[in-house]
C-alpha cells in the first residue's frame, strides 16, 4: 500500500457534502484550509507547506502524528480481526487494553467502560452514576449538577451538564433535573496567575448552595473538568477540586472529572486525578486514548461503583449500557500500542520537564498586543484577548487564519488561544508557537 492507493483526491473539488462540525461553513468553505499529511509534529497541507501542530490536532495527538508503532499495531490488528462484538463475547485486545488502563489509572478507579468518543463517555459516565444509586436502593438521587462554562461534548446528557451558552440554546429544554456550579474564571482576582490561581478554592462551595437547594438526598453526581479546555483554558484555584470532593463526600455525591484533554500526560502526570491528588468516582476520557488514531473513549470507574452493579444484579446483564464499537479491536491495539509509546518514550515525565519552559515561553507575551490574560498548566496555555468592539471571537478567528498561513497551527475559542503541542514538542518548536503568535498579534486590528 502506497499513497498511490488512496482512494480520493487531495484536493476535493466539491465542498458542499460535508457539513463541517463546530465550523462556519459558508465562510470555511469560500476559502478551505486542508491538510492532507501528518507526522510528528507537522502537518502538511496539499501545496506541501509545513504546518507546526500546536494543538495535537484538538488535544488529541499526546505522542505526534504517525507514530510508526501505533500504525503497525492497527494494520496488524486489521489484518488479524476487523471486528468483533462485545455484548456477550469478547477478544483478548479490550481484556488486555482495560487492564493495562486500570494500572495507569489513579486509586481504585479498577473498572473501565469502552465508548467511542469523549461525548459518549459523558453520557456513560452520567447513566453509570444514576444507576450505581439506583442499585443501591437510593433512586431519589436523579440530579445531575455541571458547572458553567464546562464542556462534556455534545450528547444531550454532556449538553445538559455542561455550560456554553451557545452549545445548549437551540436544543430546548435538554435534560430536565440538571443544575450548574458557578465556573472559577475571574479576570479581577486570576488575571496573570501563573498555574493555579491563589483566588477561588472558596467557589466550590457553590455545590453547597445546590445541596442546600434541591436536598443532597436528589443529587446523583457532579461533574468538571478538572482544567476547563473548551471554555478557553481555565485552572482551577489551588485547593478548589479538594474542597469540592470533600463536599461530594459530605453529601454522598458522586465527583465525576472529565479527563478528555487532561488525561495521558497533558499535566505532566498520567491524570490531573494524580496531579491535582484528588481521587474522583468516575474518570472519562478519549481523545490521547489512542493517540486519536482510532476513535475510542474510556470510562473508569472505581471499584464500590462496579460492586454495586455486580452485587446488585441477581442474574444476567448488570448494565443496560453499551456501544456497538465498545472495545473496537482496531482502538483497543492502537490504544495498547499508544500506552507503550508514552511509557517507552516517557511522554508524561517529559511534559512535567518542559512545563517550566513552557511557561516562560508563554509568558513572553504578557504586554503584547490584545493580551488580557495568560493561564498555563503542564503543556497547556491560553492567551485571553481583547474582544474586539461589537465583534467578539472576530479578533481570535483572524489570529487563527493568519497563524495557520505562517505554518502554526493553533485553536481559538471565544477570544481565548488554547495551545497543547503533542507531548514530543521540541524546546525550539515551542519558541516558535509564541514568536508566531506575538508577531501575529501586532498585524491584528
Ligand atoms: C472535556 C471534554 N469532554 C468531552 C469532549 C467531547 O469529546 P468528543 O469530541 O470526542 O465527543 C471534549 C472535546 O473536546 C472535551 O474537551
């Protein structure tokens, strides 16, 4: 198999089929950014310039793009078996994959839920939490409690619990028996803090109010982002996920983090569970997975949720739960070569080495044009800016064009720059990220 032999265009001459996700496509398609190779840390568009990935795709890419091992194990597990079900059968690669996960995993978190995306592990991790009280005879705990400005992905449970304004306002009334934590973003108090803001711990005690509200005795769950992405990069205050899980605790609630981005090294640890040292019920993730190379979301969950399912149930089927492609073979072996790769190539101590670095590099923009705030973790940044008059997000979009035309790759959302390179970024790739977008910057209105 050559490139010859794949079977389309590089350049398509039609663009209208495709109705691009989380895309303006009228404006996207009048003039078409594509990309059409990948390896390590580029990208290369169909002309053959070069594109820095500052982004590891969408948070995704931990180790780099065509990692050579992980594309063996695919092809071999294709060639070997394409599929099999896992609803009442099995193969040896999921087995294999969820207990090499569980040992990665933080505390007793034994347990893991195959889905296929991170919107699917929201919705799973949600539908587990529900049922787990309602196993144990506590059917009255029904709430789910999100906090604003969060981001579960797409489906109507991770719609329901998650807070961006414009991800819920067309979709109706969405899940009923859901309600929202205050969000830890404050420019007055946070503005320039570099890694956790000292301000803020005291904002999980908004979960206090909604116990107070609706009675813990109706609440099942809440979930966060233990480092919101989505919403534009946000840290949590030092000791704020502490105080919230002791409030969980206090209250029999189950604290579910959603680790799409933050899983696999993104912090510099395996999970920001380790990194922030607070132990949650329920861990999702997806995304660095699998190196995104096949579409796979996992679900941890710790051992008293699982017991009471299996406990529970007298005979047959303990979960009313699942997807066709739970524990797909092709994910489960790209995922199992993946966790070789991080441990081989010891992506994680890595990303805790260059963090320092990274910070700095960061904050070489601090009083650069438009720059209003500078957050950072591990190898994650944003770069809040300005909005400019009568025309937010207008300002971040133009800076996203013309770094990509400069050959960098970087994700804007609402006004704020998210930056998170794969995990095997080069110091000298990192200085460019930042020149790039400093110089950006000054040619931005
Ligand atoms: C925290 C978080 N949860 C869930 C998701 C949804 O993941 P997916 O797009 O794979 O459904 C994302 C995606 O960015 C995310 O950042």
């Amino acid at each position: 198999m050559t490139l010859d032999d794949i079977n389309y265009p590089d350049k398509p001459n039609d663009l209208e089929a495709f109705w691009m996700p989380f895309t303006a496509n009228k404006g996207y398609k009048q003039k078409p950014r594509l990309m059409t190779r990948a390896k390590g840390m580029h990208y290369y568009t169909p002309g053959g310039q070069e594109i820095l990935d500052g982004t590891a795709g969408l948070w995704c890419c931990n180790a780099g793009h065509g990692h050579e091992k992980i594309v063996a194990a695919i092809k071999a597990q294709a060639e070997r078996m394409d599929f099999a079900p896992t609803f009442q059968l099995g193969h040896p690669a999921a087995f294999e994959f969820a207990n090499r996960l569980v040992d990665l995993a933080p505390g007793d978190l034994d347990h893991v839920f195959f889905t296929n995306s991170g919107s699917e592990s929201a919705d799973t991790a949600l539908k587990i939490a529900l049922g787990y009280h309602y196993v144990r005879g506590k059917g009255s705990k029904t709430r789910l409690i999100g906090r604003e400005r969060g981001y579960h992905g797409t489906n109507f449970g991770g719609t329901s619990v998650g807070g961006i304004v414009k991800n819920r306002m067309f979709y109706g009334s969405l899940l009923s028996g859901t309600d929202h934590i205050r969000h830890t973003h404050d420019l007055e108090h946070q503005a320039f803090s570099r890694g956790e803001p000292e301000w803020g711990a005291h904002l999980a005690d908004d979960l206090e109010r909604l116990a107070a509200l609706h009675d813990p005795s109706t609440i099942a769950a809440v979930i966060v982002e233990p480092v919101a992405g989505s919403t534009g990069v946000l840290v949590p205050p030092k000791g704020y996920l502490r105080r919230l899980r002791e409030i969980c605790d206090r209250h029999d609630i189950l604290l579910i983090f959603d680790e799409v981005i933050t899983g696999f090294g993104r912090l510099g640890a395996g999970f920001a569970a380790d990194y922030f040292d607070v132990q949650p019920d329920i861990l999702t993730t997806a995304k660095a997975l699998t190196n995104a190379t096949v579409p796979m979301g996992a679900v941890f969950c710790s051992n008293k949720i699982y017991d009471a399912f299996i406990e529970n149930t007298e005979q047959g089927i303990e979960l009313f739960h699942g997807y066709t492609y739970s524990g797909h073979p092709l994910a489960s072996a790209a995922g199992i070569a993946t966790l070789d790769v991080y441990r081989e190539e010891g992506l994680f101590e890595r990303a805790a080495e260059l963090a320092p670095y990274w910070e700095d590099a960061l904050w070489s923009l601090k009083g650069g044009h438009h720059v209003i705030d500078l957050r950072n973790l591990g190898i994650v940044a944003g770069i809040e800016l300005e909005p400019r008059p009568g025309a937010p997000t207008a300002r971040a979009t133009e800076t996203f064009h013309k770094c990509f035309d400069e050959g960098v790759l970087i994700r804007v959302t609402a006004d704020t720059i998210a930056l998170s390179p794969p995990l095997i970024v080069e110091k000298s790739q990192i200085d460019r990220i930042f020149d790039t977008i400093g110089s950006v910057l000054k040619t931005v209105a």
